[in-house]
C-alpha cells in the first residue's frame, strides 16, 4: 500500500516531527529537554561560535528560551547524570545514550581501519601501537586533552599527531568526551569511566539490527522522508539504508508513500498528520530541518547554502545566516552575530522570501528579542546603529 500525501501535508509532517510548530512551554525543564533530543536523536556539534554554538540552538528554536545548563549537565556533567553521548552519527554530534550500542558497529569499523580519514586510519594498523600507548596513558594517568600533550592550539581540523590519535581513539570506541574545556576543546577519557555502567557494558547490535535502529530513529524524527534523507541522518550507505527500510516497512514501521515532486518516500506510521502548524523558530544552519540542502528545497522552495566559508564579496546573504520559519514556510534569512563584548545581537540583514506575510514581520521581532534575552544580550541592533 503507498499513502498519497500533497507536498503540503509533507512539509506539515515534517515540522511537526522535528518538534516545531506547536506551542512552547511556559518554562523549559529537563523532562522539555530530553523529549526534544530524543525526538531529534542528535544535536550536531559545530566549532562555530558566531550567535552561539549550534548544539545549543535547535532545542531553543524549538523549546524557546532554555537554561543551557540542561544540556551542559546531560553531556558532560557527571557519570550519573550522563544523557548524552559524543559521536560521529551526523556530523561531530551529542547522541542520546540509548544508542550507544547503535553505533557501536562503526567505532568497530573505525578500530579495523576500515572508516575514517586517511590519516586516521594508520593508526588501525601500521601505526596502531602508538596510538595504544597514548591510550595506556590515559587509563594510568586519566583524561587528556590535545593540549596536555605539548602540541599547542589547533584549529577545528588543524590536527597535531596526538590530536589524530585521540581522534582515531575516538572514533574507534576506545575513548569518548568526558568535558569540554574552555575554548571548546575535547577532553578525553575511557567510556567506562565517563558513562554510566548500564551503557558503557551494553554490547554493541548487531550491524543489520543497528542500522534498522538508526533508520527508525531518522524516519521518527524527519516524519516523511526519502531514503536519501534517511541515509544521511546518520550518514549510512544507501545499501545499510535500503535493506534496513525494506525490513521496517515489512514491520509496519515505515509506509511508502507517494508525495508529488518528490522521489519514493516513506512515512514513520507514529507520524503525526496536522491540518495546520503555527508558531515561529529561527534555525541554525546545523538544524536537522534545514541541514539536507535539497530536502529544505523540496519542503518549502527554498534554496540554502552556508556562506561562511564563501569570500565576503560573493555572499549572497551573509556570513551566518538563520532561516526564519512561520507557519509552514521559510519566510526570511537573518544574518546574525552576538557582540557579546558590547551585550548587543547584532542583525546584519534580513531577506524576506517572496510572499512573506506582512504579520511575519512581527514575529521575527518577537523572536529575535527572545533570543537576544536567552544569550545575555540587553539590545538588538543594526551594526552602525
């Protein structure tokens, strides 16, 4: 059976699935926080800091002004406060515990060399005993950052020696975060000594049965969805994502459907169906609503790159430019910076999509004061105002 849906019951389904479009809570406690990440299952993790670290965003977009320290607590607060996990499942994200075994498969793969980067992989093999001493050291001596190792300050991918082994450690499973320091810096420790023992002890799934497992979690969290999107919520091979949809579908789990314009699809059947969807959210551009480029252009016409890394005179928007939802549609692009120094959010722009609503004009304000509110700054201004 394929369920016919219109591109605009899609684009319904997937707001609501990724927990926007629908009322906030008065206040945010940590029952508000763990339901959204686990709703999401990841927060991608990115070094830039230019309105706030992009961890922190997507649950204020979807939850509005929330004490940070939630996060803080459930990712790198103690052992048995522990919610969260650090882990390559997007990009560089924190993971919900429970899927620890779910992505044990790859650390497996990472510690046979058969994933990685390049420079990674050697210490899976020819270079391997290097990297087991580093991690000797850690179990005699305890945690270690990049820098206690005498190589200095290094860039996000600016990596010393040390620094791609404790990488390769981590990808391999051997160790994980136990906190990040000031500036942002991993410190890392053994998973037994960081996690809570009823995680850390759980053996890893079997890979079919991992991939199924992470399937459904990008199906429940994206609502409806291509196998391509599927694939790349937890960057899967398309083979992994194929049998793993096939055999969900057999469950009742996931139901073909067919959306105009779109290629196959498939709806999670918990997916709720809305008659309309309300409410405003600014996105970071590391939001799971946004971050596959052609889905957000197949959702809702719109057409997004980040242009951080494009020269200042052939940006078309900016440098950190925020998509702006009402409704059921992407009706602006703010490009934002927190002036922390001077306590002012700083808009550089604002580009209105064509038939943007005159009321859309409204709530941004609203939003963008709720914002400034939650980062500590007392004034939203124009630079040069």
């Amino acid at each position: 059976m394929t369920l016919a849906l219109s591109p605009a019951e899609a684009r319904r389904i997937a707001i609501r699935a990724q927990g926007l479009g629908r009322p906030r809570p008065e206040r945010v406690d940590a029952g508000h926080f763990r339901r959204n990440i686990d709703r999401l299952a990841l927060h991608q993790i990115d070094s830039v800091n230019v309105v706030a670290r992009a961890h922190y965003l997507p649950a204020f977009s979807r939850l509005g002004p929330y004490e940070t320290a939630l996060l803080n607590r459930d990712a790198w607060g103690r052992r048995s406060e522990r919610r969260l996990f650090e882990y390559w499942a997007h990009e560089a994200s924190l993971v919900p515990l429970d899927l620890w075994p779910a992505l044990r498969w790859r650390m497996g793969r990472a510690d046979r060399g058969e994933i990685g980067y390049d420079r990674l992989r050697l210490f899976a093999t020819e270079r391997r005993a290097e990297a087991m001493a580093l991690l000797e050291r850690i179990r005699e001596d305890g945690p270690l950052a990049a820098s206690d190792l005498g190589t200095g300050r290094t860039g996000w991918w600016e990596w010393s020696e040390p620094k791609r082994q404790l990488e390769w450690l981590f990808w391999a499973g051997h160790v994980t975060t136990k906190t990040r320091r000031r500036g942002f810096e991993r410190v890392y420790d053994l998973p037994e000594r960081v996690l809570p023992a009823a995680v850390a002890d759980r053996p890893a799934l079997p890979e079919d049965e991992a991939h199924r497992v992470l399937v459904e979690r990008s199906a429940r969290a994206l609502g409806v969805a291509t196998p391509g999107e599927l694939r790349d919520y937890f960057r899967l091979t398309l083979p992994e994502t194929r049998r793993a949809v096939e055999e969900l579908v057999e469950a009742g789990v996931l139901v073909a459907a067919a959306v105009p314009g779109w290629p196959h699809a498939f709806l999670h059947r918990d997916a709720a169906r809305p008659r309309r969807v309300a409410g405003a959210a600014l996105l970071a551009p590391f939001d799971p609503l946004v971050w596959e480029r052609a889905r957000a252009e197949r959702l809702f016409g719109f057409r997004y790159r980040i242009e951080i890394y494009v020269p200042a005179p052939l940006r078309q928007h900016g440098y950190y430019v925020l998509p702006f939802l009402f409704g059921d549609a992407l009706v602006a692009r703010v490009d934002l910076k927190s002036d922390r120094q001077n306590g002012r959010l700083l808009i550089h722009a604002v580009h209105w999509e064509p038939g943007a609503p005159d009321e859309a004009a409204d709530a941004l304000r609203v939003e963008l004061g709720a914002l400034a509110r939650w980062l500590n700054l007392a004034e939203i201004a124009m630079p040069g105002a």
